[in-house]
C-alpha cells in the first residue's frame, strides 16, 4: 500500500496568506503566496532549505510543522511580508 504524507502550513498576515508545503515521498518542499507558487525545492535542496531555518534535527527530511513554519517564517521575512 502507498502512502502519501503531505504537511502544510499556513500563516495569514494582513492581506497575505502564505503556505508551506512538504510531501515525504517526493521531498518536494513548496511555498505559496495567496495560492501562487513562489518557491519550489526538490531533494537535497528541500532538506536543506527546512534544516538551516530549524535545525538539523531531521536534516529536513522528515519535517514537523514547527519545524516548516520556521521555514515559512523565514521565506516571509525574505519577502518582505509582515
């Protein structure tokens, strides 16, 4: 049987809503900006994009949600949004 695991996180500031999203199969890590895709990591840059905002814990490759709206965070502080 397969299994898809997908984790998305959203924050919304003013206007704004952002999302970040990881799906263990693939390793594809994605950030969204109201619906639109702004960023798009696949393995190894996936991991290491989640693994130098939270830590080395997993290496990236089995994030939680805490360790994804860190990343999140730090894409909307890149941005320039909040």
């Amino acid at each position: 049987m397969l299994r898809i695991r997908s984790l998305r996180v959203t924050a919304q500031l003013a206007e704004t809503e952002m999302c970040a999203e990881y799906c263990a199969q693939t390793g594809r890590l994605r950030v969204l900006r109201d619906g639109a895709l702004v960023r798009e990591w696949f393995p190894p840059n996936s991991w290491m994009a989640i693994a130098s905002v939270a830590g080395a814990r997993n290496w990236g490759t089995r994030p939680d949600s805490n360790e994804l709206r860190a990343l999140l965070e730090n894409q909307m502080s890149l941005l320039n949004i909040g």
